[in-house]
C-alpha cells in the first residue's frame, strides 16, 4: 500500500504532516485508541453500536474463567456482531488468531446474553430490558440467529505480510474479516491528525493471492438476505414506494410471538391505535392518528404492545409485517422484491 501524504494548505503554500506513532505522541492502545472506537465507532465500520468494551466474562467449557479481554464488541444495523481487536503500532502475526478466538466465543451469544453485556455496558440501573430495547431499536431484526456468524474487525497501524495474507485468504473462504489502517499525523503547528481507511478487502484483492478462493455462496446470500431485511424501510423510502400520506392499518401478524389476542382487543377498542399514515422518512415513517406523533417502525409496535399487554415484548419482532396498505400489503410485501 502507498503511503498516504498529508498536507496542510493555507493558499498557495502546502506543508507536509509529519507521520508518528501513538507512542511518540505519548498516546496508549486501551486509553486512547480504545476510547476513539468507542466514542466513535464508525471508525471500525458504518453502521456500528458498541455494545460493550473490554470484555472478560468467558467461562470456558471446563468452567474455569479465561483471561483474554475483547476490545470492542458492536452490533450492525442487520443484527450481526462485530468483534474488533485493537493494536497500538504493528499487529502482530498472532492477531488474526487472537480475533478468531474472540468471534468463537461470542458466536454463542443468545440475544439475552447480549442484552445483559450491553446493559452491564450502560452501567447505573439500566435494566436487561432497557438494554435489549437500546439493541433492537439500532438493529430491528436483531435476533438469536442474526448474531452469527460475528465480523471481525483488525484496527492496527500496520500490517505485515503473514497477517494479511492470512486475513485474504479467510476472506476468500467466506469468512468477513477487515483490516483497518491507522495513522497519526502532526502538523507544523503541533495538531494532531487520525487518518483512518479499511485496508482490506479491496475490490482487487484477488491480486494478492496466489490462489484466490471464491466465497462461500452459503454466507454470501446470509449476508445479503440478512441487510434486505434490515434495510426494509430504506428500500421503502429510496423507491418512494409507497405515497407519502398513504394510509396505513396496524394488524396483529398470525404467527407473531407474542399475546396477540390482547393486542387485537387493544387495537379494535379505539379505531385511531389501528390506524397511521406513511412518510418517506427513515427517521419517521409512521405518524400514528392516536397521537400524531412519527415513530421508527418497531418503536410504534414495541410501544402498541406494552401499552396492551403491560409487559415489554415477549419475543423478537419483524415489524414490516404488522403495518398493511389500503390493497392489503404488508411493508415487508412491498420492500421485498425492491433492489
């Protein structure tokens, strides 16, 4: 890779950046680094929750505690978790190992688990509950099965030959693995400067590889079935296909999870919680007639069914399936064939 040059301009004058390490600027792995990603998190990959750091509660099969500690777990927008491993200059060649590790271990994750990390996370009194509601509000069709199998994510300063090597190939065999590339600049004027940018994969990583290896399509179709789901409502909204203003009616699916004769008696008992209009907002699209207020699509029904039941949800929702248009359609009907 061609190092990257940085410059400060003022007019026609440009002055290099003088690239450093986070030791010569005096800067720690876990104090700062860490704390950039947590802050951050978009510095590891678009769309990440940091569901908690420093991570140590492993018990292995023997029932003896583990010693290894995971820098930073997150969550993406298709439910999926993102283990991220930090290092503060070189990686080492044992890193992509050290990841696997971590990714086995949180690969049994259930998303009751994960709601007890993300709220020992938050700290203070937040609840399980809070906590799960936090995740499925960020990642609306988080899951048990959508947690795995979890991204990993290699954040370092450098990388030499053995590790990226070794992460091009488990990517060709199907597994998503990323190598992010740091660099800390000072300026003239004493500012320092993080430049961040994803190593790996790149679209020509084939050249790299001796012998590439095609993904496995099994994963690949995981994936890309696992980011329509979630990306339902962006579709909605990109293809205008439903008219802002359309009416919408709420219904309670027939094979939900939940107490849905108490729901369906809640709804009919006053017309307006059944019914709400469209806007082509991601932020908002559902203005409900009860209150007139804009809801997320999940939030309106996490919110119909505590109201109804008095209990937070009992399982995982899908909620394209509870809003219909005047035709009859669901909005998972809709979005589904939209690219």
């Amino acid at each position: 890779m061609a190092e990257e040059l940085l410059f400060t301009v003022d007019g026609a004058t440009a002055v290099p950046a003088r690239p450093i390490s986070l030791a010569d600027a005096g800067l720690l792995e876990r104090q700062h680094l860490q704390q950039w990603v947590v802050d951050h998190p978009e510095l590891i990959g678009a769309g990440v929750k940091v569901v908690t750091f420093e991570y140590g509660r492993w018990i292995s099969a023997g029932g003896t505690a583990a010693s290894d500690r995971l820098d930073v777990l997150g969550l993406d927008r298709t439910g999926r978790l993102v283990v991220a491993e930090l290092k503060r200059d070189r990686a080492p060649e044992t890193v992509t190992m050290q990841a696997i590790n971590y990714a086995a271990m949180v690969s049994r994750f259930s998303l009751d688990v994960l709601a007890d990390v993300h709220a020992a996370h938050l700290g203070g009194a937040t609840t399980a509950e809070q906590a799960l509601a936090a995740l499925t509000e960020w990642a609306e069709t988080v899951s048990d099965d959508t947690l795995s199998p979890p991204r990993i994510v290699l954040m370092a300063a450098d990388f030499g030959p053995t590790v990226t090597n070794a992460a091009l190939f488990l990517y060709e065999a199907g597994l998503d693995i990323r190598l992010v590339r740091y660099q800390l600049y000072e300026t003239a004027g004493g500012e320092k400067i993080l430049s961040v940018a994803q190593l790996l994969p790149v679209p020509d990583a084939e050249e790299f590889m001796v012998r590439p290896r095609s993904s496995g399509p099994t994963q690949a179709a995981a994936r890309v079935s696992g980011e329509r789901r979630a990306a339902a409502v962006q579709r909605l909204v990109a293809h205008a296909a439903i008219p802002d203003g359309a009416e919408l009616t709420i219904v309670v699916p027939d094979l939900v999870g939940q107490d849905r004769e108490t729901i369906r008696k809640w709804l009919d008992a006053e017309p307006a919680r059944a019914r709400a209009r469209w806007h082509n907002d991601v932020a908002g699209p559902i203005e409900w007639a009860r209150d007139g207020n804009r809801y997320r699509i999940i939030v309106l029904i996490r919110h119909i069914i505590e109201s109804a039941t008095g209990q937070p949800p009992r399982a995982q929702l899908w909620p394209p399936s509870w809003y219909r248009t005047a035709d009859g359609r669901t909005l998972h009907q809709i979005a589904e064939p939209l690219p």
